[in-house]
C-alpha cells in the first residue's frame, strides 16, 4: 500500500502501520522515488511521486521485499539507481532480475555493499520461475503497470507463496490498478494505467499474529483480535496448522500428516517451536528457508538442539522429532532473524532461556518484548552495546 499510494498522482491516508525497519526501509525508498512521506504513530500521509529523479540511493537497509520491489520501479519510474543494504540482503541476491534483464539493455552492477542498475524497464512478455520469490513477480506487476504499452507475466511451476502474489493483485486494484488472471499463472497487464490515491485502513497481520497463535497453542491463555478472517493472507494458514500440531486434525489411515510450508514459508521457525513443544511435526516445501535472513531449518535446528529436541533437515523437508523439552544449558542465538528470535520466545516461555541478538525482532515487529511483557511474560533485556538480550 505504501508504495501504490507513492505512485499515486495526490495524497493517500495509510492507517495501521508498525515502526518496523522493514516499513521504515520502504518509506525511505519511496522518498527516494520521489514521494513524500510523513509517518506518525501508525498514519503515514504519502504525496505521491512527480517525475522521480534520476539514478536515486535506495537505502533498502535489510529488507529483501522493499529490494525486490523497487528495483523494476525505478526502472520504470527514473531510469534505475542504487540498491544499498545489510551485507546479508545483497548476498540473498537478485538473481532472477539478473536472468530477466539479460538481453534488455538494462546495466547491472553488484558489489559487496549495492546494487546499481541503469537502464528503462519495456513493456513485454516475462516469464519468471514461481520457486524463487513471489517478490520478483510483485515487483514486476507494480512496474508494468506504469508502462504505456500492455505487458505479460508467465509465472512458472511449481508457485511457491502464491498467496503474497493475490495480495499484489488486490492491493493495486483498491488503488485503481487492474490485472487479470488470463489463465492460472499468467497475468495480464494493460499498459497505461495510473494509481489512484485515497485514505486506507490496513487490516492485522497474520504473519506475525502466528506467534500470539503459538503462544496460546502451547498453553498461554490470550485472547487475539484485530483479524479479518477473511482475509486473503496466506498466513492465516497458522490457525489450522497449530491444530494439526496439537493433535486435533486426525489423519486418515495410512496417510502422514504433513505440512507443506511451500506457500507459507515465513511460518516455518515458529510452527518448528510448536512442533517441539507439543507433538512433533513433519514439513515439506522447506527449501526457500535457506534464503531468508538466516537459513531458516538449519538456525531452527541448531537452537531446537538446546531444548533438547532433535530436527532433521532435508532438502525441501524437515521433520521435528517428539520429545521432552529442556531448558537450555546455553544462550540461545537470534541469528540475526526476527522470525528465530520471535519462535524461540515461545519455547523459552516455558523453559526460561536467555536469548542472544533480541534486537532483530525490530525488522518486522519493534513492540514485540513490550507486548509479551504486557500478556505476562516475565521478561529481563540487557543491554550490550547496542545489541539486545532477553
């Protein structure tokens, strides 16, 4: 919504916005764009870009969904510019826009420490790998949409978090944008259009409610609301999955219950906590998990360990093994990934621990230690230096 509303010729009222670093990297990039922003409590007033300057820094900090999206933006809007961020955002890399601008005229350059591209985005015919990141395709959609001349968008299976791709679609048609579905995976979009501004209320967040979910599956009595629970988020998938690792999804006979976490796969580290903490669990579609802010199994493995539960990663599963939870003897480690910190802190809200590199939970939710505290939860931080144990 940020960045439509940015694209938008006049002013846009946002309701609902966290402080986060991921929300704080996309509003430094829109003014990058040339939007101007003004962001108090959880309102940001957005005035839409004019002509947009060129080659512009775009400070994306470590926000591999900002980076994603902005880079065929600029292409659209100025003629490309700079892509700075953490060193772990450029190692995740852009590999697929690397492949897509090949042969299109669009210079592309990396170092350790940013990305530059220069050159114009042209309408035409993409088709982009669906087992990479849906960013890539959100990215496209926004930017194809400025072009004067109709574009195509052929997403190729098998499509991993499709849902984050319906989430594209109906946010640039509440802002005037259309894109149809000309059949499954391939999208269509008419050249021309133009973003519309307006006043809009954000609804809850289902990816980060999964860990409010996760506390009241392992026992914590709290009431969530703020939902809509017809929401066309994918993570609201949580709810069902905690039941399935609680036991209260039977399975048929002869058929494993399994997870498939292909669409989801933000919700992996936390249903892994739930699954050590409850019944143990089996998933599928785990192999993205490797390109996140941390690999995602093999963090989550490594920490399980301390609890005393063993974690087996394979290449696209990972099976969480049942058995008695332990307070860990060690310091638990938040590898530098709001998502660990967050699951670890419902395992340790059973055993106790001491979890290292708390500070990480700013990505995507600043309040989270502030709420836990308020529900309850004892809590102790210590500084050090800037960084942050809980």
């Amino acid at each position: 919504m940020l960045i439509c509303a940015s694209l938008a010729q006049g002013k846009s009222t946002l309701d609902g916005i966290s402080s986060s670093e991921d929300m704080l990297a996309t509003m430094d990039c829109i003014k990058a764009l040339g939007a101007e922003v003004s962001f108090r409590g959880t309102k940001a007033q957005i005035k839409g870009i004019g002509s947009g300057s060129r080659l512009p820094v775009f400070p994306c900090r470590e926000s591999g969904s900002t980076l994603r999206f902005m880079i065929p933006i600029s292409l659209a809007v100025c003629g490309g510019g700079v892509f700075t961020g953490t060193q772990r955002l450029m190692e995740r890399g852009i590999g697929v826009y690397e492949e897509l601008f090949k042969n299109s005229g669009i210079l592309l350059e990396k170092d350790a420490g940013s990305i530059t591209l220069k050159g114009t985005l042209k309408p035409g015919t993409f088709r982009i790998r669906g087992d990479i990141s849906s960013q890539f395709i959100t990215g496209m959609l926004y930017a194809l949409s400025l072009l004067e001349e109709d574009s195509t968008i052929e997403v190729l299976p098998p499509v991993e978090s499709r849902p984050y791709i319906d989430i594209t679609v109906a946010v640039m048609k509440e802002f005037g944008v259309d894109v149809k579905e000309e059949r499954e995976n391939l999208f269509y979009i008419k050249g021309g259009q133009s973003y519309q501004p307006g006043d809009r209320k954000i609804e809850g967040d289902w990816s980060n409610a999964a860990f409010l979910y996760a506390l009241q599956s392992v026992g914590h009595p709290l009431t969530i609301e703020g939902l809509n629970d017809n929401s066309i988020q994918g993570d609201k998938a949580c709810v069902g999955f905690l039941k399935q690792l609680n036991g209260e999804v039977q399975k048929t006979d002869g058929e494993e219950l399994k997870i498939d976490l292909s669409g989801t796969p933000d919700l992996g580290p936390v249903l892994f906590a739930c699954a050590g903490a409850l019944r143990g669990g089996v998933f599928s579609g785990t192999k993205r998990l490797r390109i996140k802010e941390s690999d995602r199994a093999e963090a989550m493995a490594e920490e399980l360990k301390k609890f005393g539960i063993t974690c087996l990663v394979g290449d696209n599963d990972v099976v969480v093994l049942q058995g008695p939870l332990q307070k860990p003897r060690v310091q638990l480690s938040g590898h530098n990934d709001h998502r660990i910190v967050m699951a670890l802190s419902v395992l340790a809200s059973l055993t106790g621990g001491t979890i290292d590199g708390a500070e990480a939970v700013r990505k995507s939710w600043p309040d989270f230690f502030s709420e836990m505290k308020r529900l309850g939860m004892d809590l102790e931080e210590r500084n050090k230096e800037d960084d942050h144990e809980y």
